[in-house]
C-alpha cells in the first residue's frame, strides 16, 4: 500500500511539473482582433495559446489559461507571420526578415551545403533567422542568343555566364544541368529519394518541355513543388508546373511579334524593352483561363522587376529604404557596397540609367509595368492564386521588399485581402506546408504578426509592426550592431544584380601591327553593360557597347607597341564580389568589377626594302 502511495505521489509531482513547465512555455495573445486571411473575416476580442512552436487554440473571448506570458494585443489587428517565396537569403539578412514579420522564407537559389546548414540551424535554434525553406535548381543547356523573348537583358546576361562555356555544376551543390528526360531523372534521384533534404525544385527557362515534364513526374513522387523561371508559361503550365516566377514568363506566351520587332527598330541600341509591353491582350483571357484551370499559381514579382518604374519612385521606396539602411546605424553590419547598388537601381531601367534611355525607351519601360498590372488583375479575377516572392536581396531589401511587394500588388487593383493570402495561406499551399503554416489555426506553427492598424483597410498598414512572434517567441524587434551569423556564407555575394561581373571569352584586333591607325578591338564574352569600358594595358579605351555579348574598342596608334599586352573589360564599382571561407587559400579573393585578362599579341612592323 505504501509503495503504492507513493508511486501515486510521485505520479503528481510529475504531473504538476509537467504543467508547470508547459506553462512556462505558453504565450497567450489576448484582446486583439483576428484577420481571418482565408475570408477576411475580422474576429474580435481573440485569444491565441501558444505552447512553445504550436499554436493550440484560437478563440474570441472567454478565460485566459493560467500561467504563461501575455500579450496585450488589444486595439490592435493580428495575421499569420508572412511567407516569402522567392528569396537569395544572405547570412546578413535574419534581423530584417524577422523585424519585418516575414517569418518564412524560401531560398530559390540552390540547395547548397551552406543553405542546408543555415536551415538546419534555424530549425535547432542555434542559428537566429526565419524559418528557411531550400529548392534545388535544375536548368538546360543552350545558347544565350536562342532565347528571344526574354523580358530583362540581364536574364540573357545570367544564363551567358551559367551556359556560355564548359562549367560543370556540382550536384552536391544542390545545381544540376539537364540536357534531356535522362539528365533531368537523374538530377532528381536524391531529392525523391530523400536523400538529400530539399522543399522545392527551382527550374530555368533553357529547359525543353519534355525535360521540364520529367521533372515534376519526378517531384510528384516526393511531393515538390516545381516552380521557376519558365520560357513560356502556357508550356510550363502543360508541363505540370506548380509556380511561374515573374509576369514575362506569361507575357512571353502572348506577345504581338510585330509591334516587338518594329519598337526594336526605334529603341536605343543595346535596349530591350521587356516583354510585357508587347502583350497581345486580346490572347490575356484564354492564357490566364488555360493556368487556373490547372491549378498554376503566379508570382509577379513586381517590386524586383520593374525597378526604375516611375511608380516606385513616385511611392518614395529609394526615400523608405535609405531611411532604413543608412539611418539606422545598428544596421551597418549590412555590407555598404551592396547599400548603394540597391539604391542606384531605383534610377535604372535594365542595365540603363533612365536619363540616358530616351522617351520612347522610358515610355515603352512604363507600358510594360501597366500591362503587367492588368496581367495580374485578370489573374486573379479568373480565381487564379497569386504567391507573393520578393527575389530579394537581388535589387530590393529583405523584409521591407514584402510590404513594397504587397503594395504594389493592392495598385494592381486587387483587393488588400487577396494580397495579403499572396503571403500567406497561397505559399504556405503551394509549398505543402498548409497543416504547417499560413493561418493562425490550432496545430500550426508559433509565427505571428501584430499590427497597430487594419491592413484590410489600407495595405500599408502591414508596416506599422507592433510585434513579431517568430516560432512561439516575442521578439524585441530591434536591430544589433554586433549581429553576426555564426556561420557565414562561403558562396560568393554579388552587390548589384544588374552590373555582373564580365568575363571574356575572346579579343581581337582588326590590325595588330605597331603603329598602325585606326585599330579596333573587339571583346566577346558576358556580363557586358552600356558603362562598360576596354582597357588595354591599363588604358582605359574609348568603347561602344554592342550588347551585353560584344564590346568594341579604338585602340590609339601609340598603344600599338610590339608586345603581348592584357585586355580587361570593366565594370562601374558598386561593391566588390567575396569569395569566404573556401576550403582551398588559393581561391582566397576578390571578385570584383573588373574582367578576367585576354592576352593580345602586338607585331613589330616590317619595314619595305
């Protein structure tokens, strides 16, 4: 009997601690109003439990639990923490995710060995930041100059450098090419498999659609979403495709290819107007029917896109983040180099700055962002589902990019409501995490947002942030000057999307000989932008920009000394490109604006006997 006594006293203390500890871990929201994200529907005096990363009931008044922390939310509008589907995740980048509300994101990069372990990290907590999502990246094999509708020179410029030469992409650095069925099954071997832990598969638009079909055949078995850059969204959306990043992968499948070729002829050399300007919108409705019914979700990515559109500086963005990034000084371990590049691109359109395009070049830029919004309206008027990605932090700041983002989409025409489910329950569907994540339901994760105003009733509202709640956890939602990510990224960091890095493949001259007149040299490669400059021998040359693939230089007859002599191409310096922590000391170094040298042989002149 006594044995017995105590085996049931023992049972209580066990019992009692268990709800002690429990207890301490709750956080009990009280007395705010709920945005139901699913509706819009607005639920007053609501009461949110929290036990550690699991929300466990939601209800509209009634007792509080015992124990735990409280937060007063009262006056005040609460929504699920906010979800970024399209982000190049810096190891500098938590605080502004998570002071933003923008408690999950997704790395559209590459699984690399460094984004697993920061995911890792962030999900043992030994790593501060968001919850972090990875997709592997598959792409195709062909010529930059065969892609013709791309909507951004860059892209051109990009898949140059992927493409243009012999690279081999390493597998375990979660990036693999395939060139056919074959390549594209084998690619996915280990992410269907399991073996290698992946949430998503990112695809690129150099994929034929027989290989794009056989890779999400392949998905399907491990239940990935595919989403990407697409050729042509229409395809992609036969194919079986999930996501489509970017308005041009749809504007890419209407346009009118007369009225393109014949603005081609007007515009300033080396200018391309993006695709969305020569939409056929007579073709609008059947394409956008054609993606809802097979379930095809759009990200539009208007913030990153049209950068240097006169609607964003109109709305003061360039004003709203110098104000952060310069203003705040605890936000100075932001490297500065990429500071400045991301703000000088609010007065750029493509690799142009806008005072040096024309007004037709600006007036076409500008057709194509309306085009866009009537793109996304139709969308979503069809009951198409738009996911909100920021494709920061190329050309837009972490965290803030989303509330610019969801303003953006609001100006389109659509409601506030339907923006704010582009950041929340759409990804969290789109990327099978709906048990997980989205809306503020029992069972699902600790990720909340507060705010000091209905975002329903203005969008803007989303940045008047009263608190964050990241996994369970009340944030101070403060920056720290001595932030430091314990595990720094070994991958090398472009400051500036827009001005890459140039890479020649071949330089020639027309004559080689000493002392002759007249003399051109002509650079290949890529990564070549209007401001782009040919030296030779450290002599800056007077050059004419081709397209981003061709340079062309006049060589004064005084250079033309007998030698061997380099050639590098140039680029305006808006921050350098590191290479951190690689395992072999000889890749120690600085990436940075100026090009590889090409060596050019200069002959002695043969003087006539």
């Amino acid at each position: 009997m006594k044995m017995l006594q105590r085996s049931g006293f023992l049972l209580l203390v066990v019992w009692a601690s268990c709800g002690l500890l429990m207890a301490q871990n709750r956080l009990v929201i009280r007395g705010g109003t709920l945005v139901d994200v699913r509706d819009g529907s607005l639920v007053p005096d609501t009461v949110i439990v929290l036990e550690g990363d699991r929300i466990v009931s939601v209800s509209s008044g009634g007792p509080l639990p015992p124990g735990g922390t409280v937060v007063d939310a009262t006056g005040k509008y609460i929504l699920p923490g906010l979800i970024d589907l399209h982000v190049h995740y810096r190891d500098w980048a938590p605080e502004l995710y998570l002071n933003h509300g923008v408690t999950s994101v997704v790395d559209l990069g590459s699984a690399t060995d460094w984004i697993q372990t920061q995911r890792a990290g962030i999900a043992n907590g030994t790593i501060p930041g968001p919850r972090l999502f990875i997709a592997a990246r598959i792409e195709g094999e062909r010529e930059p100059r065969d892609i013709l509708m791309e909507s951004r020179p860059i892209e051109r410029v990009y898949i140059a450098q992927i493409t243009g030469g012999n690279q081999v992409v390493s597998p375990d650095r979660g990036s693999h090419m395939a060139k056919n069925v074959t390549d594209a099954r084998e690619a996915m071997r280990d992410y269907v498999s399991g073996r290698v832990k992946v949430d998503a598969i990112k695809t690129i638009h150099n994929l034929n659609v027989e290989t794009l079909r056989a890779i999400v055949e392949e998905a399907r078995k491990a239940n990935l979403p595919v989403i990407g850059h697409f050729e042509n969204a229409r395809l992609a959306a036969d194919a079986g495709a999930n996501g489509v990043e970017h308005t041009w992968a749809v504007a890419v499948s209407i346009v009118d290819p007369q009225a393109r070729e014949k603005a081609l002829q007007m515009v300033t050399k080396g200018f391309l107007p993006p695709a969305e300007t020569f939409m056929d919108m007579q073709k609008l409705p059947d394409l956008v029917q054609y993606m809802v019914q097979r379930e095809v979700y759009l990200n539009p990515t208007m913030r990153m896109t049209w950068t240097g559109a006169e609607a964003l500086l109109e709305k003061g963005f360039h004003h709203e983040e110098f104000d952060l990034l310069f203003g705040d000084w605890r936000l100075r371990y932001i490297p500065l180099g990429w500071k400045l590049a991301n703000l000088k691109e609010f007065f750029e359109i493509d690799l142009w700055h806008r005072a040096d395009l024309t007004q037709y070049d600006r007036d076409l830029f500008e057709q194509g962002y309306k085009n866009a919004q009537r793109l996304i309206k139709a969308f979503v008027d069809a009951g198409g589902k738009l996911y909100a990605g920021t494709d920061c932090a190329s050309m837009c700041v972490p965290g803030l990019g989303m509330h610019q983002e969801l303003e953006l989409l609001v100006d389109t025409g659509i409601t506030p409501l339907q923006a704010l489910q582009a950041a929340t329950i759409h990804p969290a569907e789109l990327m099978r995490m709906e048990d997980r994540l989205g809306s503020l339901e029992e069972g699902k994760g600790g990720d909340v947002l507060i705010l000091d105003a209905n975002p329903l009733e203005d969008i803007r509202n989303t940045r008047k942030i009263a608190k964050v709640i990241s996994r369970g956890r009340v944030l101070d939602g403060q920056y720290h000057a001595d932030f430091q990510n314990p595990i720094p990224s070994d991958q090398r960091e472009a400051s500036s999307h827009y001005f890459p890095s140039p890479r020649i493949r071949r330089a020639s001259l027309e004559a080689m000989t000493e002392g002759i007149s007249g003399a051109t040299v002509t650079v290949r490669g890529t990564g070549f932008i209007p401001y782009s400059f040919v030296l030779l021998d450290g002599q800056k040359l007077k050059t004419e920009f081709i397209d981003e693939f061709q340079l062309s230089a006049k060589v004064p007859a005084e250079l033309l000394k007998p030698g061997t002599f380099p050639v590098t191409v140039e680029n305006p310096d808006y921050g350098s490109v590191w290479v951190r922590d690689t395992p072999n000391l000889s890749q120690f170094r600085i990436l940075d604006h100026v090009s590889n040298a090409f060596l050019l042989l200069v002959k002695p002149r043969t003087e006539s006997r």
